[in-house]
C-alpha cells in the first residue's frame, strides 16, 4: 500500500506558491519536501527593453538581502541596473551632445 502524505504546513491547498516534492529517505520512507519559487533575476527598466543583467544573481527578496553586495552588482557605472551596451550608449551621446555644443559655438564665433 502506498503512504500517505500531508502537507507540513500551514497552507493545505495546491497554489502557485504551495508547490511540494515527494523525495525518498532511508528506511524506504516518503518525505514531502516544499519546493520554493522560481526567481526570474533583476533586469534593465521597462522603458529600456527589460533585459536580463549579466552577471548579477536571481535571488529571491529574502536570500538577497543576506547574499554580500558582488553577488547583486556590477563594478562598473550603474552597474545591476543597466547593462553595459546601455551604459556605453549613454556615455556615447552625452560625449556627442557636447560636441555639438563646441561645434555651434564654434560656428557662432565665426559669423
């Protein structure tokens, strides 16, 4: 016969965040084990494509505040916000911007 098994928890009902694994211990016993969520990890604002970073760990809310600060950034400039391309991009156009201020002033002086 088989062997039953009840949740050890609170929660009694099969929802999203409920999610329970039956693993084998010795003594040819079942356990029930409580599965945890899966994380989808940080990523880059809307508005800017929401882009998975590299390098920065998926961490569930609780898990990240105990991990150390390497483990959640990116040494460089808004780094575990950004990604690098968006950062090199930024960069590229405040330096064309300024430029182009020269370039007017520049133009201005001449007339």
């Amino acid at each position: 016969m088989v062997q039953r098994l009840s949740h050890k928890r609170h929660n009694k009902f099969n929802t999203k965040s409920n999610k329970f694994v039956i693993k084998h211990i010795p003594g040819g016993k079942l356990h029930i084990q409580h599965k945890k969520k899966k994380v989808s990890g940080p990523r880059t604002p809307r508005y800017l494509g929401h882009k998975r970073l590299a390098g920065v760990k998926a961490l569930r809310s609780v898990d990240a505040t105990a991990a150390p600060k390497r483990r959640k950034t990116v040494n460089r400039a808004y780094g575990g916000v950004l990604t690098g391309q968006q950062v090199r991009e930024r960069i590229v156009r405040a330096f064309l911007i300024e430029e182009q201020k020269i370039v007017k002033r520049v133009m201005n002086k001449r007339r």
